[in-house]
C-alpha cells in the first residue's frame, strides 16, 4: 500500500474521530438525566371504588375504616360507634336492612345516605330510611322548571379559597313530616335542603342531596383521555374535604367507618373507546376514506333523471281521450250511464225500475243532503248530451260519477 493511501486513511480516521468526540460533547452539554413520573392507570380496588381516596385519607387519619360494595349485616356487625355510608341510591336497600340501620343508629351509630337521583320519576314510592325519618323528597311534576332545579347549587366557602359549586345536580328534600327537627339543616323552605342531620335515639342519620364530593375518578386506560382529565378526585379539593370531615364528625375515631358502594363497572361503549381504539381507529379511518372514494363530485346536484311512467290511471286517461277525440263521446257517456244504473239497481231496485220524472223526483229527495243535487242537474245527467258539447259531456260525467259514488 502507498503512503499516500495510509495518509488518506490516517486522515479518515482522525477526521471520524473528531467529529465523534465533539458529538459526545454536544451531547453531555445539550442533555441532562432527569427522572419524571408519570401515573400509571388505577387498577384493582382504585378502578372501581369511588371512595378509594377516601379510604386511603381516613386511614392515614388512623381511622377504622372498611369498604365494601354490600351492606352485608350478617357478615358484618355493626357496633354502637360506627359510621356507616351508603353511597349508593337507599332504593337498593331493603326494607329488613333499613329497620335494622335504623335501630342500631338509636344505640349510638351514625348512618350518611343521600337521596335518589333526580332524573327519576319518584311518586309514591316509598324510600328505605327517608320515609321512616318523614323526609319530603322533591320530585320532578313539583317544580315548574326541571332545569332551574338541576342548576340550583350551593357554595362551599373555605377560607382564602373561591366559593365551590356543592350539590348541583341532586334531589332536594323537606322534612316538615319528620317527628323532630334536625340538629344542623342547609337550605331553606323557598329552595328546599340540600343536607340535614336527624338526632336518633343515642345516633345521628345525615341525609345529603348527594355524595358526590366524596368520590374519586376510578381512572382511564386511554393515556390520551388522562391526559385530558376528563374527571377528577373531587375528594381532593380543599372544600370538599372539610365537607367530608364535618359529615363524619360525630362518631369521627370512635368506632370503624364503612363505606359502602356500588362498584362502577363502565359500558361496553366505554370501554370500546378506551381500551380498543388500537381496532377501531384505523377503521373509522379507511371508512372514512371510502366514502371519500365513493362521494359524487361537489357542486351543485344534478336533478333526477324522469322515470318511465307506467301509471294505469293514466292509460285510461289517455284512452278515453283517444276514443272522445274521434267522437265516440256518446258511448264514453252511455257507459258512465249504465254504470250508474247497475249501481242503483243494486242499491235502490224502486228507483231504478221507474223512469222519466217520477225517477228525477226519487232521485233528488235521495240526495238532498250535502253537497245537494237538484232536480234539473238529475235530469241533465241522464239525459245524452248533444254532439261535440264538451262542457255538457264533462258536466254530466262528472254528475254521474258523484250521484253512484254516494249510492
């Protein structure tokens, strides 16, 4: 090998390894190692209760807490100091439970329900716990303007904080057939209560409009829609939480809060949006991009080619047109005539065997009533008309036609 070529190499590889070394300088320079943390989505018991975070606060509260989805008395015993929370709508109770919470609030407990949903029509109906406290409930038929109810919320104040919007959505409710006056009550007699606490026995039973302000977001699979945040942990606002600790107050460390809940389980269109966008995406793209393909041109559209007609009407139309045309009009006429007789023989067999006047006079008295035809308009209709009198022909055609019609 020649020096020139060991020169060119040499070079080559100087060259390679300059430009290397001043890319790992611009690397360390222009990029530094941080850590980032990004939530992963809930799973387990955090993606179907709605009180997890509540939970999880009351416990570093070093409170007694259980969750459950049922109220399971049996498998459960309450005790005097408990707090029990139905998070659910009380409907779901039943009647043996309702007495049984009842009772064991007169022996000290505290009992947290909500009232039901206000898209449903309640009635007469009655409702577990609520209707044994002589809870009002207000329904839908008693206000003139659903959704000035929906949009009558209250404010939570917390110091150095905006007011937060509490109870928008939920049932309002009276209790002027309850037997005692709660201990604490928000509302008032124009707007109805949002929240009252009944004294029971040695207890206390706290009806809410709702116990929305207690749940968390159970979570999104979908990372573009956690990014969004499309919901949020009520719970963790500020007012909220104060509301929360205020609700359970009265047997607050005494005894084991239980939270009881309905587990959210998510639609199927739901959970197709989330978890199977992968599947459904590309498609929605290539339908889209068929119709594209099969869309007409743009502009203005083009008005729809005349169809053949094959109209049976409108062949006798043209036929009888045809045969009046070249002057058979008295045979178009004599046959509208014994269609007419046939009928009237049929119906009315004395009016039909007399002829001349006494058939005109039967006639007109047949059909006096609305729309009436005289006399002189019968007469006309049976008799021929002269030849190429077109207004005449159609008069008495058109006569006969009416007169078997109302036969």
């Amino acid at each position: 090998m020649s020096r020139a070529r060991l020169a060119i190499g040499a070079l080559l590889v100087v060259a390679v390894a300059v430009v290397a070394a001043v890319g790992v300088a611009v690397w360390r320079d222009g990029y530094t190692r941080v850590e980032e943390s990004v939530d992963a989505p809930r799973s387990g018991e955090a993606a179907s209760n709605p009180l997890y975070v509540l939970k999880l606060a009351l416990q570093r509260d070093r409170v007694q807490v259980q969750a459950r989805q049922r109220l399971a008395l049996g498998l459960h015993p309450l005790k005097p100091r408990d707090t029990v929370l139905i998070f659910r709508d009380p409907r779901t109770l039943s009647a043996d439970d309702a007495k049984a919470l009842l009772a064991w609030a007169e022996r000290g407990g505290h009992l947290i329900v909500r009232t039901p949903p206000l898209h449903e029509q309640l009635g007469e109906s009655p409702v577990p716990v609520l209707t044994e406290l002589g809870v009002t409930l207000l329904d839908r038929s008693d206000v003139a303007d659903e959704e000035e109810l929906r949009s009558g919320c209250v404010g939570v104040y917390e110091r150095g904080l905006e007011a937060q919007s509490q109870f928008c959505g939920g049932r309002r409710f009276y209790f002027y057939n309850s037997d005692i006056e709660p201990a604490h009550a928000w509302g008032d007699e124009d707007s109805a209560y949002v929240y009252a606490r009944f004294a029971h026995g040695q207890g206390h039973v706290d009806v809410a409009s709702d116990l929305d302000f207690l749940s968390n977001d159970t979570g999104s699979d979908n990372p573009l829609l956690r990014g969004l945040r499309f919901s949020d942990d009520r719970i963790a606002k500020p007012a909220n939480a104060a509301l929360a600790r205020q609700l359970l107050a009265p047997n607050y460390r005494a005894g084991t809060v239980h939270l009881i809940y309905a587990a959210e389980v998510p639609s199927l269109w739901k959970t197709l949006i989330e978890r199977s966008w992968m599947a459904w995406l590309p498609l929605l793209l290539w339908l889209l991009g068929w119709l594209w393909l099969r869309m007409q041109r743009f502009g203005p559209l083009r008005p729809a080619p005349a169809l053949e007609r094959r109209s049976l009407l409108e062949h006798i139309v043209a036929s009888g047109e045809h045969v009046y045309r070249y002057g058979y009009g008295p045979r178009l006429y004599e046959a509208a005539r014994r269609a007419f007789l046939a009928r009237l023989r049929r119906r009315d067999p004395y009016a039909a065997g007399l002829d001349g006047e006494p058939r005109v006079a039967l006639l007109a008295e047949r059909f006096k009533s609305a729309p009436a035809l005289s006399a002189d308009e019968i007469r006309d209709a049976l008799t021929p008309p002269l030849a190429r009198e077109h207004t005449a022909f159609r008069t008495r055609i058109a006569t006969l036609i009416r007169m078997r019609n109302r036969l």
